[in-house]
C-alpha cells in the first residue's frame, strides 16, 4: 500500500502575472541584503584605494611611488577572480533562497508578476550588488590616487571592467546552478563542481588511461586549452596575469590589453550564456522540487550516472594506487566498476530521499556496471591501437625528445631537445616503434632504483622517456614511458630499444646539445667566454683520510679548459653517454667534476648592455684527451679522482 500523496504540478509559466519588473521587491532585495554588498565593498576598499593611500605616506620618489601605485591596481585586478567567485555565490544563494524553500516559492509565485519578472528583478538586483560598489570604489580610488600625486585613471577604469564584468560573471554561473537545485547546501556544491567540471573529468579520463594504457601522457587532455577554456578561474587567471619588466630602476607591471579584452569577452558572452539558460529552465521549473537535490526531471539521472561513473573511477583510482597497485590494472577495472555501483546507488538515495532504492535502480546500475567495464577493458586491451601507433617519420615536423636520465650525472645527463633534422626523426620513429613491440615487458615493469652484480656494476634499472611529436597537419600527439627497464643483455643487441635508445643519445649533435642547452647560438655565441669555474669531487692531498676537495679556477684556466672541452666535444671524446653504471661507464669516467662559468654581454631594448650568465658541469673520462692534456698542462691533472680511489 503506498501512502504517497499526488499533487497536482504547478504551472510553469506565470501566465496571470504581468510586469517585467518590481521595484518594491528590488528595494526589498536592496534593504535585505545589504550585508552582502557592503562587506564586499569592504574588501574591495582594503584591496585598492587603501593601499594606494598607505603607500602614499611612504617616503618614495615620484617614479618609485607610481610603480607602486601602479602595482597595487593590478594586483587588485588579479584579485577580482576570487572575489567574484566568493561574492558571486553568496549573491545568487541570497537572492534565489526563496527558490529552496516551498513556503517561500509558493508566496512570492503567487505574486501578480511574471517568472520572467521575478528572475529579471533578481538578476538586476545581483548587477547592482557589484556595479554601485565597483564604482564607488573606482571614483575613491582615482581621487586617492590624485592625492598622492600618482598614477593614471586607465589602470583603475581596466580595474572596474574586470572586477564587474567577472563578478557578474560568476553570479550568472551560481544563478545557472541554483535552477538546477533546490536545496541551499547543494547550490554551493553544485557551483564548485560546474567550475572545475570538464577540467576534473579530464584529470580522471587521464590518471585511468596512464593506468590502463602503456605510454600514455598524464597532460594530454588536462592540460589541452579545451580543459583550461572550460575552467573559469583557471582561464581568467592566465587571461588576466600581468607581466613585470624592469626599466633602468623602476619594476613596472603591465596587462596585456588582448587578454584584457579576452577576458571581458569571456565572462560577457559565457555569462548571459548561463543566464539565458537559467531563465528557461526557471520558467518550466516546478515548485513542488524546493528541497529537493536535483529539480529538473531530465537531470535527475545525470546526476546519478554522472556521479557513479566520476565517484567510481575517482575512488577506485585512490583505492588502487594506496593499496591495490601490485595486482595490476586489471585490478583498477574492477575496482573503479564496484566504486561506481555504489556511488550511482548514494546518488539515486540522495534523489530519492531514502535508503530503499535496490528494487527500482539495480537495472540502471548494472547497465551502468556493464557499460564502464567494457569502456575500461576496451581500452586496456588497447582496441584503438593506441600504444603500438608510431608516426611515419615523413609526417613529422619536429619532435621534443626529452626524460632520459643517462651518466655520468653532469649537465648532460638529463636530455631536453627538439629535434627537426628529418634523419634524427627517422631514427627516434624506428626507437619508439622499438618500443611498441616490448609493450608486455612495460606492462610488468616497474621503476626500479638498480640492480647491481657482485662487482658493484649495474645490471639492470629503469629510464624515463617523453617524446612530443608535431606533426606536418598541425597536430601534436605525446607519448610518456616512465619506466622503460634497460637490461645489459638488451644493450648488446643492435635491435633493442634499449641499444637505440643509447646510440640516440651518443650522437654528438645529441651531446653538444646536450651540454650547450644553456648556451646562447648565433651571433652571440662568439661572445660568449669562460670566466671562472671550478674541480670539484677532487683528490684532496692537504686533507687526512683522502676526503674530497675542490679547487677553483681562473678566467684564463677556464678558457684553456673550455677550449680543450670544445675540441674533445667536436671528436666525440667527451660527454659519452651511459643508461648503465657498468663497467664500462665506471672505467672511462672520473669521480671529478669540472664546472665551468661562462658569461656573454646582451643590449637591452633600452640600448643598456647587461651580461647573462650560467654554468655547465662536464665528467672527465678517459677517452677526454685534449681536455686530459689541457689539465696537465695547467699542473691540475692531478687532482682527478677516479674509480680506483674512490
């Protein structure tokens, strides 16, 4: 016997009401809510007019005191993001809350005004929150700025268009939510996941496929320009950063004026977007769902299904990389399956406002159930073809080849280059297609410190390589192994991706690459001289017990030095590159380290000339001998630590 009472549902549209707008309500509104508009009037005038008047009273120069000035009105502008995002909520939670209570609703809809006019008066009333403060504040804060006798008015006017334009912008996206909802503790909820959705969807669809898939790149949907368009505070944080240069003494700061207008458009266009949307769904929304979760009937199981497909896979990702890992991603499939049941079965309780919901919801679930098991398996089975897809070399324009930790441990051992020669494409294409054939041995692998024979060589361990492929149609495709195993076996056989991977790196256009990353190239390359540098790791004779010293180098010792390195840098007797710490790595190489410093002068736009500066640590070995001969020449060959005393 069911004891629930039908009621009949409520009309949807106002048809008896009539106006488009109220002022008496407007006034209410105004008188109501004052606390709201008046703390964020508050905040605005310790944020801006404040400052400018403390800073002021500061004992700086003119020029010194409009930098300042100048800073704090975009420091301010920055700021208008999060507190349009936390002004922008408690304004629509207070001037829609009639909304969640059905006493309330069913009170002022009785009123002889139209939905159109009651969303319309609201609305008008939130613009007023934001509009009548921001100007009061920029007419103070031009009148503190003529006080102190600094700054300019089109810094404080780019001020208010963005502190308004992007206050009401987060107001329309909370109003958005608040259609949707018809319980005040959910608005906040709801407007926080809508904010972060499509960049939290993809941060999950990510972390899955780097479990499930072998050389997926963690970045490739969270970090596209779709996640950061779809993510308000994010895009407006990027549109709105100011840049800082420094003319001769003063630190000046200046927005782009392209962002700016970015930034506008975006919150202009996306806000009455959201506000459009609202008011229709508004003027069919039905009373009776005040207290409800979710009030619009197509939505109820989007939210249910949405929330057990995101609430399974984000739980199972947790519960597989705290405690499930050693088992697998097939492990990871079933748990995120299990986790979504369940959260889709908590979503259908929330709706349904009760514990009893097995009867009606378990065919929906177990579609549910079915659907994201065959998603996940599909995709570790790799249907798409998606880890063996290699490029063809002749479609590639460049590729950034970067990620693989190699020794000695210098400033070589870390590779970060792109690469556009089409014969070195051709043979990173024939590497990664070497990869792509050892995918089960990836599957099993995982990253592992060392493995070292008796003799302390190195057997075995794991490297790390990314590769970045643009591609000749405009495309750019990314691809990231992070524990490729490297075996000594594997190295001794010209086919492996192991052995390729070492031949790659050991190209002396890849080493002087390597090494001169730092460097400038062109003209000022010629410019560029040694001006100090020191051996460190050294044998230490002035020490007991033969701990290690270092000794510093001269300009006229680093240039004899740099020079020598250049040579066995040009013959490809330096620099010489190991994925193993073997014998071999460990009979050619020194414990000593030479660092040398190197400067170069730069013009500035200005016409001021500045030197640039940085430094490069190279390993000595044995086949160095130019750099060998230059150290003997200089009474400090010596001092070179190798393997036998260490």
């Amino acid at each position: 016997m069911s004891w629930e009472v039908r009621t009949m549902p409520s009309g949807t549209l106002s048809s008896k009401g009539k106006g488009w707008f109220n002022l008496t309500l407007f006034q209410k509104n105004l008188t109501r809510f004052w606390p709201i508009w008046a703390v964020y009037t508050a905040v605005l005038f310790f944020l801006l007019p404040m400052e400018i008047i403390l800073d002021g009273g500061r004992e700086y120069t003119r020029s010194r005191l409009i930098s300042a000035v100048t800073g704090q009105v975009f420091s301010a502008t920055s700021a208008s993001i999060p507190v349009g995002v936390i002004f922008g909520l408690l304004t629509a939670m207070a001037l829609f809350s009639y909304l969640m209570n059905s006493r309330s609703a069913g009170m002022l809809h009785a009123l002889p005004i139209r939905r159109e006019g009651l969303f319309l008066t609201n609305w008008v009333s939130g613009l007023c929150f934001f509009l009548v403060p921001d100007l009061v504040i920029t007419l103070i804060t031009l009148a503190a700025e003529a006080a102190v006798g600094a700054g300019s008015a089109m810094p404080v006017l780019r001020w208010f268009l963005v502190q308004t334009s992007v206050s009401m912008f987060f107001f329309c996206l909370a109003v958005f939510c608040a259609m949707f909802t018809g319980h005040i503790l959910a608005l906040p909820v709801f407007y926080g996941i809508i904010n972060a959705l499509v960049m939290g969807i993809f941060v999950l669809i990510d972390t899955a496929m780097e479990i499930l898939l072998v050389g997926f790149d963690v970045g490739t949907l969270s970090g596209s320009s779709l996640g950061r368009w779809c993510t308000p505070a994010l895009q407006l944080n990027n549109l709105l950063r100011y840049d800082t240069f420094y003319d001769e003494t003063l630190e000046m700061q200046s927005f782009s004026s392209v962002s700016t207008a970015a930034a506008l458009g975006y919150c202009v266009v996306l806000g009455a977007i959201f506000t459009l949307v609202a008011l229709a769904v508004y003027r069919c929304r039905q009373l009776e769902r005040a207290g409800d979760l979710v009030t619009v009937g197509w939505v109820r199981p989007v939210f249910q299904y949405g929330l057990g497909v995101c609430g399974g896979v984000a739980l199972g990702i947790l519960l597989y990389m705290n405690f499930f890992d050693r088992f697998g991603a097939w492990s990871f499939i079933l748990l995120a399956v299990i986790c979504a049941v369940v959260c889709a079965f908590a979503g259908r309780m929330l709706l349904k406002k009760t514990l009893r919901v097995f009867a009606d919801g378990w065919k929906g679930c177990a579609v549910l159930a079915g659907t994201l098991l065959l998603v996940l398996a599909g995709a570790r089975l790799d249907l798409m073809g998606y880890q063996i897809w290699t490029p063809e070399a002749d479609a590639v324009e460049s590729v950034c080849f970067s990620g693989v930790n190699s020794a000695p441990y210098d400033s070589g051992s870390y590779t970060n280059y792109t690469i556009t020669d089409p014969e070195e494409i051709a043979a990173v294409v024939d590497l990664h297609g070497a990869i792509t054939q050892r995918l089960d041995d990836l599957k099993q692998n995982s990253e592992s410190s060392g493995t070292y024979d008796r003799d302390s060589y190195q057997t075995e361990t794991t490297t790390s390589l990314r590769l970045r492929y643009t591609l000749k149609d405009g495309r750019t495709v990314s691809r990231r192994y992070d524990s490729l195993p490297i075996r000594a076996e594997a190295l001794t056989d010209p086919d492996s991706y192991a052995s390729k991977l070492e031949r790659f790196i050991n190209r002396p256009e890849r080493i002087r690459a390597a090494y001169g990353s730092d460097l400038p190239s062109g003209a000022e390359a010629r410019r560029v001289e040694a001006s100090g540098g020191s051996l460190s790791n050294t044998r230490d004779t002035d020490q007991e017990g033969g701990r290690y010293g270092s000794y510093d180098l001269s300009a006229q010792q680093a240039q004899v030095l740099w020079k020598a390195v250049q040579e066995d840098l040009d013959a490809g007797r330096i620099g010489r590159r190991y994925l193993l710490d073997d014998r071999e790595r460990q009979e050619n190489c020194f414990v000593s380290d030479i660092e040398l410093y190197f400067s170069w002068p730069v013009v500035e736009v200005d016409g001021e000339k500045v030197f640039n500066s940085t430094s490069i640590f190279f390993t000595p070995q044995v086949t160095s001998t130019s750099t060998l001969r230059a150290l003997e020449e200089l009474g400090l060959r010596e001092l070179l630590r190798g393997r036998a005393d260490s």
